[in-house]
C-alpha cells in the first residue's frame, strides 16, 4: 500500500513545528518500519534549502510556500495534491487537519481519504474574525461529506462532531512514550540548570494561555527561571507583545526541536499547560511519560488525561496560575509523586505503536 501524508510543516520538526510535526514525526516511520510506501511532504519557506530526501524510511517531497500565516498551509496543500495526483504517489491519502477541498480534490481523483483532526473544534479558535470562523465551519461540513474515515483525538470534539454533523467518528489518541534519547548540552547552552525553571512548549497564540502564564509567573519571589520555546517564523503582535517582559527571569529559547526538547522537559522543575482550548495533547503527554511534574489549566480535555495526576489551577486565571506554580514551590515532594503515579498510567494508556495499529486498521478499510 502507497500511503501519502501532509498537513504538518516538516519531518524531522523545523521552524514553527507543532503537535501535528510531534504526529508525523512518531507515526510516518512506523509505517514505513511495517513495509507501506510512504511519502510524507514537507514545507519550504523562503529561504529554507531543501533537506534529506528520506527520514527513517518515509520518502520526503518538498513543496515551497511563503511567510504568510494561513496561507501557506492553503498553498503547500494546493502543490502537494497537484504531486500526488501528477506523480501518482498513492493510494491512501492521510491528511492532517480540515483540508476538505484538497480531500474532495483527491477523492475525485480516486484517492482513499483519511482524516486526522487534533485539538478542539477548528471554528472555535478564538483567532478566527466572525467570517473566518463561519468559513472554517464550512470546511468542516466538506470535509465529513467528503472522507469516510475521520480519526478524532478528543473523546469531547468527537461527541461534539458527531452531534453536530449526525455521523460516528473515529477516536484515536496521540501517543505518549518517547524513545530513549541520549541527553543534550542544551541546558548548558542555555545556562539552566536541573530542576532550577519551569517550561512551556509550543505555539505562542492566544490559544496556549502565555498571556496568563508570564504576568503569574512575574508575580512569584523565586530565583527559578521561566523558559518558553517555540514562537512562529511569521511572529504575531501578539507574540511581540509577549516578549515585551522585564522579567530577566524568563527566558525565550527560540526553535528547539528533538533531543534538546526532551532534555528540557525531564530536567525541568515543572512543565506548565496554561492553554485555554486543547484538544489530547501531544505535549502533555509526552511530558507525563517523561515523569515530570505538571501544571495545567483545568480544561475538560486536559482533566481527561491527567485525572489527579498534576496541579491544575482555573482557565484563563492568572491569580489561580500563580498560586498553582506557588503550590508546586511548596510541595515539591507531593508533586513528584503525582508526576510519577502519572508516568505508570500513561505509559500504559497511550502507545504509539498501538495507534500505528488503529490507523492501518482505518487504512485497510479505505481499500477494502
């Protein structure tokens, strides 16, 4: 079987990856490691040079796109069916994310459709305007008449698709366990030290909850630092705004990707969740896999995977977040073992290899 795969930005991560680069990147070369022919496409940006034609066995195609947010995405997937349907290079079609049109595109093409929609609901966000959200909203109707197969990883965004569009969808998680990695420099890179910061990782939008986790955290007296990786290649004002702090306590640590993210998640103090929509996390749960203690905000999504497993503090409530991260200062011991009861759980609950299993499951069916 030919199986094709885009929505990510790239394998291995680059500049501006995120929880659907995390997905590629575990579950692509699984796919490859049972025998399918896969071919996963890559963004590049201005500038950027076009890297490894392959990556653990999954063949990489490069398609160029520009430095303008939302529209690249809309570009890239334009060239990447164009490809797929040019060259013929599958089978089976994996998309990531609601690209209904490319999906209706390659179903009339004759390509089998797979869909795999992370996080909340798209139309939701709160960084849509009110006709970008309507528009978002009508993606998603394409895109459940469009693919037959639909793999939700949020047992809430489920409920609430199957609700609104009268259909059964499939759920199947991120995974959480992390291959063993050999530890990084980068802590001395950065001049931390073991346990002596907190650490957040991701996209820095609205969503994710900075805009609460910098103001509690400048309120604390504490010699620990606060240190964020991630940000866009295209920085939003809400970004600039972000870094706009005082507090030379915190630090933003830019692009950091593979071994040196997992360093810093297993030496840090704690990791800290302050997102205000989520849908399973990836980041979650490869940080209660690591055993690191955790923050988060008390969403239903993330009290679906912690259970009482870490601290939760209350959406979008700086007062909240800080007396959490105080807590945590505190009661150290007690976190830990939270961190740890977490770990065995997890661990156990949430298996890349098993969710390798469920999507070939879905693939088989496409085909018949």
């Amino acid at each position: 079987m030919r199986i094709a795969s885009f929505g990510f930005r790239s394998i291995p991560p680059a500049s501006g990856s995120a929880g659907a680069d995390k997905f590629a990147l575990e579950f692509l070369p699984r796919l490859a490691a049972r025998g399918y022919k896969v071919t996963g496409y890559n963004r590049i940006y201005p500038g950027q040079q076009e890297g490894p034609c392959s990556f653990q066995g999954v063949n990489i195609v490069y398609q160029k796109t520009i430095n303008k947010s939302g529209i690249d995405s809309v570009i890239h997937s334009f060239k990447v069916c164009c490809h797929i349907i040019g060259k013929n290079t599958a089978d089976v079609v994996h998309i990531q994310g609601n690209n209904a049109l490319f999906a209706l595109i390659l179903k009339l093409f004759g390509k089998k459709i797979i869909l795999s929609i992370d996080g909340g609901p798209e139309w939701e966000r709160p960084k849509w305007s009110y006709i970008m959200s309507k528009f978002v909203l009508a993606n998603a109707y394409i895109a459940v008449k469009t693919a037959k197969y639909i793999a939700i990883d949020n047992v809430f965004t489920k409920e609430l698709f199957e609700k609104k569009f009268k259909r059964e969808f499939e759920f199947i998680s991120f995974g959480s366990e992390i291959k063993n990695v050999q530890e990084t420099d980068i802590l001395q890179k950065l001049g931390l030290q073991k346990d002596e910061y907190f650490l957040f990782v991701g996209r820095f939008i609205p969503d994710k909850g900075l805009q609460y986790l910098i103001p509690a955290f400048e309120k604390l007296a504490t010699g620990k630092k606060l240190v964020l990786v991630g940000g866009s290649p295209n920085p939003s004002e809400f970004e600039v705004n972000l870094k706009k702090t005082a507090d030379h306590r915190i630090l933003f640590a830019g692009f950091i990707y593979g071994d040196d993210t997992v360093t810093l998640m297993k030496n840090a103090y704690s990791y800290i969740q302050p997102s205000d929509i989520e849908g399973l996390s990836p980041v979650i749960l490869s940080v209660m896999g690591l055993g690191t203690p955790l923050i988060c905000s008390d969403i239903k999504e993330n009290k679906y995977i912690v259970h009482e497993d870490a601290i939760l503090f209350k959406k979008s409530n700086i007062d909240s977040l800080s007396e959490a991260l105080q807590f945590s200062l505190n009661n150290r011991e007690m976190h830990l073992q939270l961190a740890e009861t977490g770990k065995k759980r997890i661990l156990k609950e949430y298996s890349w290899e098993t969710i390798t299993d469920q999507y070939i499951e879905l693939f088989n069916k496409a085909v018949g």
